[in-house]
C-alpha cells in the first residue's frame, strides 16, 4: 500500500518529464553507481530481467541511457 501511495505521489511530477516511476527509480541507481550490469539492477529493483530489460530499452531509446557490451555482460550507463 505504501508503494502505491509514493508511486501516485511521483506520478505528475515523472509525467512532466516523460517517465515512470519504475524508470526513474533505474535512472537513479545508474546515477549512484554508473555502468550497472542487467543482473544487478534487476536485484537492486526487485525485477526479472525480462521485466527491466524492455524498461532499459525503452530508456536508451528516450536518450536517457547507453547500452555497452562487456565480456560477460550488457552494462548500462547515463547517457
């Protein structure tokens, strides 16, 4: 209930600037510690990474985000 009470709380203030709570919470992970592998973002939200990776791509595309290829792993930066 609380979750729902902060996301409604955000919810006009993201929608002037084009996001959702979920992606601002991404971004501000990937602004505490730049260059975060999927894997580690997705345990830090809480997610599968088949329900962030779309959010990433969805992300990189706005601009917001660069997708970089490691060895063993997608990295995702601010762009």
């Amino acid at each position: 209930t609380a979750s729902h009470v902060v996301n409604r709380a955000y919810t006009q203030h993201l929608k002037e600037l084009g996001l959702t709570y979920p992606q601002y919470i991404t971004l501000t992970l990937l602004w505490e510690r730049d260059g975060q592998k999927v894997t580690e973002l997705a345990a830090q939200l809480q997610m599968g990474s088949n329900t962030l990776t779309p959010l990433l791509k969805r992300l990189e595309a706005m601009g917001h985000i660069k997708r970089s290829r490691g060895e063993q792993d997608v990295a995702y930066r601010l762009d």
